[in-house]
C-alpha cells in the first residue's frame, strides 16, 4: 500500500488543526509573499506594470480552474492522494520561479506555483465538511483562516526583507522550503477523510454534479457573496504595490510591514467567525462583514475626496476591511459546502473557481485605472463591496428556511 492509495478509513480521523492550517497557508503564503516584490521584477525586466501583473492574475486564473479539477477528483479518489499531488507541483514550481531567466517563464511558474498550492485550500474547506456539521464547519473554518491568516499576515513582510537584503527569488526560494516541509507533515500525518470515494464515475458524471450544484439557488448566492468580498480586497492587493511605489515611495519592506495590519484584521474577522458562527448563524455574520467592508471603503474614498491619502490612513482602514472579510468569508464559505455535503469537495472546487476567477478579474482591472491618486482603486473596491452586500442580504430566506426547518 502506498501513501497514494490509501483505503477510505471506516472511522474518520480529524486532522490536527495546526496541519490543516498549515496546507491551507501554502497558496497564500506564495501569493502574498511575492507581492511587495512585483515593482522589483517590473524593474528588473523592464516590464510593464500591467504585464507584471499577470503573474498574479493569470496565477489567480490558474488557480480557478484547477479547483474545478481538484475538487470532483478528490470526491472520486480521495482529499488526500490529491491534495499531496498539489503540494508536489507547488514545491517545484517554487524553486522552478526562484531561477527563472525572464518574465515569460516566470508567469508560467507562477500560475503553476498558486494553482498547486490550490489544492490546500480548496481540500482544507472540504476536510472541514468531511469532519463537522455545517455550524460547526463555520466555527473550524474560522479558526482554521484566523490561524491561516498568519501567512499573508507575514508573507509580505518576509517578502520584502528579502527583496531588499537579496533579490525577489529569494522569496520564491522560501516559499519552495515552506511547502516542502508541509508536503512532508501532511504525507505522515493526513489521513483520508472523504466517505464518498468512488461516487463519480465519468466526465459526464462530472458535468452532472456541476449542473446540480449551479442549480440550487443558495450555491450562488454564497458564491458570490465570497466572490465580491474577495474582490473588494484583491482589487487593493493588485494596485496597492504600485500605488505605495508610486505615490507613498514605500520599499518592499515598508510595505511588508504594513500590510500585516490588513492580514491582523483578517485574522481577527476569522477569531469573530469561529466564535460566533454557530451562535448567530451564517446569514447574520455574513451581513455584518459585508458592512463592515463596505463602510471601510465608503471611508477611504471619502477621505481620498479631500485630497487626505498616505499610507498610515490607507493600511489602517484597511485593517477593518480585513476584519470583515475575515467575517464574511469562512460563514459564506461554509454555506458553499454545506448545500450538498455529498458534493462538499465539487462544491468547494467550483465555488473557489468561480471566487477566484472574479478576485483574478479585479486585480488586472484595477492596474487599468491607476492614477496619481487612491480614488479609481478605491471606487472599485467600494463598488465590489456594494455588489457583496446587496447579494448577501438574499440569503435571508435560505437563514429563514433553516430555522424554520
């Protein structure tokens, strides 16, 4: 037997949270960790803003549709043989980007990077549902983010230490380290923990699921509800390294550092999320983080509106857009794979495809409408953050439908 053909266990065995939290860091540690670096890869390929930006965005893309695949063959053939599989491609790709001789082959290492180390998030959230009931998978995935937090928390504040002392690759260098020594503790420690192994049988079985789930009306809502709200924050995190470049003269490391009050911010939201989740319900956390965000926003541009814009203001507000992502996202999260825990890691899969797709959508388009000042970025985040509000509140009736049931 082999550690990729592992038996579905007739007693599920929950994973320790510090190693849930661990394969779920690898993606954003090596989105995040990279980002105070992308005016230094600008500069040192004399590219384009927009066109280094696609080593996020186009990472971002990839990421999307490999959580289609991810999901409906960790259903078919386990979470764990799949997600050791994306750990794999991540820790390679990570070493293939840290040596990478020009823009072209760097995009590709990227996408190649986040799409592996994908497969952590998407699994965790679906290991999550393997292990809890739906409240209870709220409060874990709470304190699974808050934990996961720490990673773009301190990723860019690594990142840029070591773009400053060395170069960018180094920090493709230690995201290649990070997730081999997750590979290892998850090879020795993940057991299986989906009873449903086996379920999909063909492609066509594949394309039925995805129908099903795009049918039921409360997939989407939560899907979009963590699509917007995800969208409000990549806009900032596509525009804000060039806007802190341009308009603040912030190093790598300056950046770094203040970023690590958005990434506190999301990690309180996520304590709040697994503290009061299974008290108030999804329906109800969801709206509070959704207007906790939009207010942020409507602040910033508000201060943006005389001519007030520097980056103690700028990253202080958004500590409070992270607080109420980091409410937001693990309830409507929660809500994606609870509509049909038979198909919680297709669900998990798709509903991740099309967040981050959308999230990829609002990183390139905010570099589109830079300018000498903070307020296109921020109108389009207050515009992403209305759009997350307004679809949150048609969650009320499937809140009702559940108490009453």
């Amino acid at each position: 037997m082999t550690a990729f053909s592992q038996p579905t266990p007739t007693k599920i065995i929950r994973p320790s949270l510090l190693l849930l939290v661990a394969v779920t860091a690898v993606n954003p540690l090596a989105l995040n960790l990279y980002v105070p670096s992308m005016p230094s890869v600008q500069q040192d390929f004399a590219a384009s803003a927009s066109l280094v930006q696609l080593t996020l965005s186009l990472g971002l893309l990839g990421t999307a549709f490999v959580q289609l695949i991810i999901g409906p063959l960790s259903d078919q053939f386990g979470r764990r043989p799949i997600l050791l599989g994306g750990l794999v491609i991540a820790v390679l790709a990570s070493f293939y980007c840290a040596m990478t001789a020009n823009l072209d082959a760097l995009i590709v290492g990227r996408v190649l990077q986040v799409a592996g180390g994908a497969a952590g998030l998407v699994l965790g959230r679906a290991i999550v549902r393997d292990t809890h009931s739906t409240n209870e998978a709220a409060s874990m995935l709470g304190y699974v983010t808050m934990g996961m937090a720490v990673a773009p928390m301190i990723g860019p504040a690594i990142g840029g230490v070591l773009d400053d002392l060395w170069s960018w690759r180094a920090g493709f260098a230690f995201s290649g380290f990070f997730a081999l020594v997750v590979l290892v503790a998850a090879w020795g420690n993940l057991t299986e923990t989906n009873q449903h192994i086996g379920q999909m049988k063909s492609p066509m079985g594949l394309l039925r699921d995805y129908r099903q789930l795009l049918s039921i009306r409360a997939f989407w809502i939560y899907s979009a509800v963590s699509a917007f709200s995800a969208a409000s924050f990549f806009a900032f995190l596509g525009g804000a390294p060039y806007v802190s470049r341009s308009l603040f003269d912030m190093s790598p490391t300056e950046y770094g550092i203040y970023f690590i009050l958005v990434a506190g911010g999301y990690s309180l939201g996520n304590f709040f999320s697994g503290r009061y989740s299974a008290l108030l319900g999804l329906y109800k956390m969801m709206f509070v983080g959704n207007l906790l965000a939009l207010s942020t926003c409507l602040t910033l541009v508000i201060f943006s509106l005389f001519s007030i814009e520097n980056p103690q203001i700028l990253f202080a507000m958004m500590f409070f857009l992270g607080v109420g992502n980091g409410v937001t996202l693990p309830n409507s999260n929660a809500g994606v794979v609870s509509v049909m825990p038979r198909l919680a890691g297709s669900a998990s899969g798709l509903s991740g495809s099309l967040v981050t797709m959308i999230a990829a959508a609002a990183s390139f388009l905010v570099t589109l409408v830079l300018s000498g000042s903070l307020m296109p970025m921020l109108l389009f985040m207050t515009g992403c953050a209305v759009i997350a509000l307004v679809t949150g509140l048609f969650s009320s009736q499937i809140y009702e439908d559940e108490e009453a049931g």
